[in-house]
C-alpha cells in the first residue's frame, strides 16, 4: 500500500471537512482533472485545472450545507486511491436535501491530486 497516497487524499477530507478551501488546494496539482459523472439529480460536470477544483469547493461549501460525509473504505494501489463513501446535504437556497453513494478514484503523483473521477447514486429526501 502507498500509504502517502493516501495521506494526500485524507489531507483533502479533513479540509473539505473543515470548510478550508485553500488547505483544500494544497492536494490539488496545477493541472488536476476532475471529472463527477453526474447522477439523476445533479449532472455530469469537469474541472480542469486547480482554480476550477476551487470553484467547484467553494460552490458546495457555499451553497450546500454537510448534514453527513463519510468515507467507508480506502483501496490504495501505488499512486491510485478509490474511496467508497457517501453524504447527506441540505441547499441553503431551497432546502432540499439530497443523499448520495459515491465511489472517488484519485491518481496521485508528487503528493498532488493530478485527477479525480467520482461515480454516484442520488436520491432526495426533501423538496
């Protein structure tokens, strides 16, 4: 196991988890590529480059508030970290709230998050 791969992404939650989007950041390359593939309720977006990963954090940070976010289990292999979670989140604006599985693959090099796919399931809860 590549345990320093891993550090990088448990790096990542623990700012994502304080709300720090500029910690954040500091696991993100310059040319980081982040794919989400969308889901029923919220749809397929990319990030290229480390200033989208930002807007693409600050936009949940900003308009969604974290009831829950859990990661359940880590599979590392070399500089690839898959990441099986999932969360429950309310938007500010409208008050519904969703609750997603997720998988989150990231490929590390350099101790930097050069690319992250995420794969999830939606359901909301409240309208």
């Amino acid at each position: 196991m590549n345990k320093a791969s891993k550090t990088v992404v448990e790096k990542l939650f623990k700012a994502f988890a304080e709300g720090n989007v500029d910690k954040i950041l500091e696991t993100v390359s310059l040319d980081s590529f982040w794919i989400y593939h969308g889901t029923q309720v919220i749809p397929k977006t990319r990030f290229e480059g480390k200033k989208e990963v930002g807007v693409f954090f600050s936009n949940i940070l900003n308009y969604t508030e974290i009831l829950h976010f859990e990661q359940k289990q880590y599979i590392v292999q070399d500089n690839m970290v898959v990441v099986l979670g999932n969360e429950h989140q309310r938007v500010k604006k409208s008050g519904k709230e969703l609750k997603q599985e997720w998988v989150q693959i990231y490929t590390i090099k350099n101790n930097l998050i050069t690319r992250m796919e995420e794969f999830a399931a939606s359901e909301v809860l409240k309208q």
